[in-house]
C-alpha cells in the first residue's frame, strides 16, 4: 500500500498534492483554487509550548482586569470582559451574549488548554492521551475563536466614547492586544503541523 505521508489535501477543493520543503516567509498555494496549502511555521515544539502558557497568563490578565475605566464628573466605572457579556445578557439579546461570550473567553481558553495538553507531552516524544480529539477540537474551535474582533470592538469603544467622557484603557486592552497576536500565532492554521510532527 502507497504511504499517504507525504500528501496534502486542499481543504476547500479536495485537490492532492506532495508536501514540500517551505523556507522562511514561503507558503504553497493551490494551483486550482488559490487556497493557502502550507506555511512555513519556524517555532519548535518548545516554542509553542512556552507561547502557549504566555498566552494563558494573558488570558487571565485579560478576563480579570478591566479592559478600560470611564470617569465622569467624579464618577468613575471599569468593565472586564465578563462585565461586557453580563451586560448583554440582561437585555433582549440574551443569544448574543452567549455567542460573545464563546468567541471571547470560552473557545480561546479550550484552545490554549489542548495546545498545552498536547505540546506538553509532545516535548517528550509522545502523543498525548485523546491526541485525535485534541486536533479535531483544536480545528473546530479556531473560527469560533474571534479575540481579534472583541479587540477591534473595544477599540472603538475606547475612540467613541473618549469624545465623550475621560476613557482610560485598562491592563485588560493591552493584554487582549497581545493574546490576539499570540493566539493568531500559536493557534491558526499551522496547528495542522503537529499531526505530522507527532
């Protein structure tokens, strides 16, 4: 039987092709729809490990601390993430608070705990324990991880409402600056590598 290892399929049209080698900045697209096939991901195992767990100390960082503080005549009020999704809870859109609070807290501290379950024992050679799980979690949960945009949405929160009132961006803003870039990083599409490399 013909060893399968070294094939790659394009995920939006099912076109087979052989893995190559990628330099630094290099990626493979596919000559029938254009679709991003591979990239060249030059972190190590270690790397990913040690990212990861940065990653998860922001995540505290940014649920915990307010994302910014608004003051008024004396009056003054921060709000976290956790606040932000109480708030829309109370309202009509209860539905929306549950989507914002999957796509801001819940997906991305599932993905950073698989990420460490499975590079943790990867630093020894090894696949861990629900190692298919893992992967098919950590694919599933990528799109629902939408940091970047809550990040996008309180910055323009910041810029509107400093027009307004005395708007002070909090520890909670910088850290979800930071874990956006990191979990783009860490968690995007180069997840895929780790089943080849285990």
């Amino acid at each position: 039987m013909a060893s399968t290892d070294q094939l790659i399929i394009c995920e939006h049209c099912d076109c087979v092709y052989e893995k190559v080698t990628l330099a630094k900045h290099q990626k493979t697209l596919c000559s029938r729809c254009g679709g991003v096939l591979q990239r060249y991901n030059g972190l190590t195992i270690e790397q990913r490990l040690a990212l990861s767990l940065t990653a998860l100390v922001l995540w505290v960082f940014t649920n915990f601390y307010p994302v910014m503080s608004i003051s008024l005549k004396g009056l003054k009020n921060s709000a976290t993430l956790w606040d932000s999704v109480l708030a829309l809870s109370q309202g009509p859109i209860t539905f929306i608070a549950m989507v914002a609070a999957i796509a801001m807290i819940i997906a991305p501290i599932i993905q950073l705990v698989l990420l460490i379950w499975v590079l943790g024992f990867a630093l020894s050679h090894q696949r861990c324990p629900g190692f298919k799980f893992c992967m098919r979690w950590l694919e599933t949960l990528r799109p629902w991880s939408m940091l970047e945009v809550c990040l996008l949405g309180a910055m323009v929160a910041v810029i509107k409402l400093a027009g307004l009132l005395d708007v002070l961006p909090g520890i909670g803003l910088f850290a979800l600056a930071v874990l956006s870039l990191m979990m783009i990083r860490i968690a995007g599409r180069d997840v895929r590598d780790l089943w080849d490399t285990l």
